[in-house]
C-alpha cells in the first residue's frame, strides 16, 4: 500500500490530510510530488518517496511545473502496489501506481488551475493557459483509472461529479478542536474583529480590515505571504486600531482566536481549516455563503453566512456573530476532529479494497 500527496510546502491544511491518513496506516509506503525541507510532519519515521520536480528551484514555481506534474507522477512506475490512496488537488490521480490494483482517491478539489481559475487566480498564468485544455484531457482520463473518490466537502463533491461525472463520499478533513478547544484560565477579552489566512490575493483579507473599520472595531490580522503589502496599506488606511501578526505560533494563534469577537472569512475555499479551528476556540464566523462554509458553518448558531464580500454586510454579521453562544460553537467544532476523520477514512479503504 502507498499513500501519495501533492506537494508538501507548509505544515497546511492539506499536508495534515496527507498525516492522518498517512498515520492510519502505518505501513503504507509515503509517496509525495515534492517535499519542502524543513516541514516537519508525524510520519512514524518513514520516509517521503519524491519525484524529478522535489528540486530546489522548482519547488515554489508550481505555475511553472504544473503541465509536467501528470509526467513526474507517471515516472513513478506503474503496478507497484495493490491499494493507493492519493490526497489530491492538482494530478495526483494520475499517478499508475496501483495500476492492476485499487486506487482511492481524497479530493481537496479538482484542479482548480484546470477547472476552476474563477476562484484561483493562479489558474491564470500564461503557461498554463496555453496548456489548459490538453491539461483537461489528461485530468478526466484518469479520474476514469480511479476506483472510488471522497470529497472534502459538499462543495467538492459537486465539483467531481460537474467535471469527472464521478459519485464521492463526503469525508470532512480533520481539524486539532482539541488544540484550540483547550480550556484555558485567562479570561477572554472578546474586543476585536479576527482575520487569518495566508497573506496572497484570493484570501481577501484586506476586506476584515475594512469591514472592521466599518464596524468601528480593532482588528487583528494573522498569517503571512505575498499580499503583505495591501494588508498593510489597508490598515494604514483604517480608522480603527489595526495588529498584524506576521507567522504566529499555534499558541499566538490559538489566543487570538479565543479573544475575538468573530472571525471573518471573506472568500471561497474548498473547505477552509480556519474557520473550524475559530468555532472549536468558541468564536463565531463571518463567512460567504459558498464553498465549504456550507458544511462548516451554522447559519445563526455558529456563525452569519452572508451572500458576497459587501463591505456593509459584513461589518453587520461581524456585529450580529459577536452575540452568538460559544459554548453551542464549541460543540459543533467537535464533529470535525481528526478521530473522526480517521474512524470515516479507515471505514472508505475497507468498503472500496
């Protein structure tokens, strides 16, 4: 058996997918696209299987390698063993290792570079368009090749059967509720609006600032990245007190979110770790009302879920989340931990192999 992931670049939400389901099962040979040196994940010691693109200058330009990622996976061989199962969000499928066995496929999302660039605006480079409907052809023959899919959420489950005309099981990724559940003796101050993510376009966290000045409340921005730029010019321009917290420590991050008022989360994600990890420290979330939001996200118990990213509209669901319960958040958070996603993992391998 293998377990294969696409690209590990940060100790993120997806490369913890790659970890839960590497770590049940522990025999598995690990197998990953890239391996950014430095990320420490909990592996049981074994080692990481790359191929020809884990190179240092290529690593970070994935615009750039994204039409040779179906071909490094293919070098990898084919029939190697019985049962694969793949943590995708760009080719991983298209891997033949398990060809003459069983491949089971976790989708983060169908290439989104490939089907959905409207999201992702690194869909847009010059060299991937040019390659953007070969790309295709590759992508939805594989997913032919595949035996069975899970989807991380409803969203994504919509978005396999749109493009691959393929069924999946909803299995929602794990999330440490228990890390930032903890219960802590400080008392919680609760006065300021909560931004966090990492720091490039399609996050919109600019917009927290903005909407926060428009709530007349402090605001706190968490993550780091790219567009550090317009998050600062966007606090400079605030009225109201504005923090940026550049790389936070999990305890930085963990404080932060059991401090503020609500998180808003103002853009669309295939599922979105943040605004579990928010709930689980008792803070409601502002989020759209797209994506995986619709599975995270209680409308009126947990959080506001509002229809776009107007500015007025959300300083007013950042007033209204405020008076949300956080012990009826907390809860909720609970169904989202990584015993649960381990427990549905294990159940899928058994009923597709």
């Amino acid at each position: 058996m293998a377990v294969l992931h696409e690209w590990v670049s940060a100790y993120a939400g997806s490369e913890q997918v790659f970890e839960a389901i590497a770590g049940s099962f522990p025999n598995a040979d690990l197998v990953a696209l890239t391996y950014e040196p430095g990320v420490q994940l909990a592996l049981g010691g074994r080692h990481v299987r790359t191929t020809f693109l884990d190179r240092p200058r290529l690593r970070n330009r994935r615009s750039l390698t994204l039409p040779f990622m179906p071909a490094a996976w293919r070098a990898l061989g084919k029939g190697q063993y019985d049962v694969v199962v793949s943590s995708h969000h760009a080719f991983a499928h298209t891997n033949h290792l398990a060809d003459g066995g069983v491949h089971l496929c976790y989708v983060h999302s169908p290439a989104r570079y490939l089907w959905s660039p409207e999201i992702d605006g690194r869909g847009s480079a010059r060299v991937l368009g040019a390659a953007r409907a070969t790309l295709r052809r590759v992508d939805l023959a594989a997913s032919r090749r595949v035996a069975a899919y899970a989807a991380n959420s409803g969203a994504v489950a919509k978005r396999i059967e749109q493009f691959w005309h393929r069924e999946s099981k909803v299995i929602h990724p794990p999330v440490r509720v228990e890390f930032f559940g903890e219960p802590t003796p400080e008392p919680r101050s609760r006065d300021y609006i909560l931004g966090v993510g990492r720091w490039i376009p399609y996050k919109n966290l600019h917009l927290v600032i903005d909407a926060a000045n428009l709530a007349d409340m402090p605001v706190k921005i968490a993550g780091r990245g790219p567009d550090k730029s317009r998050i600062v010019a966007a606090a400079r321009a605030a009225r109201v007190p504005v923090e940026i917290i550049e790389s936070p420590s999990d305890e930085e991050l963990r404080s932060l979110y059991r401090n503020a008022s609500c998180l808003i989360f103002p853009t669309v994600e295939d599922f979105g770790i943040v605004p579990v990890e928010a709930q689980a420290a008792g803070t409601a979330v502002v989020a759209l009302a797209e994506g995986g939001a619709l599975d995270t996200v209680i409308h009126g118990t947990t959080g506001i879920l509002v229809p776009d990213c107007d500015l007025a509209g959300l300083s007013r669901a950042a007033l209204d989340a405020a008076q949300l319960r956080p012990l009826d958040i907390a809860r909720h958070a609970e169904r989202f931990a990584r015993t649960v996603f381990v427990d549905a993992i294990k159940e899928w391998v058994s009923d597709n192999t």
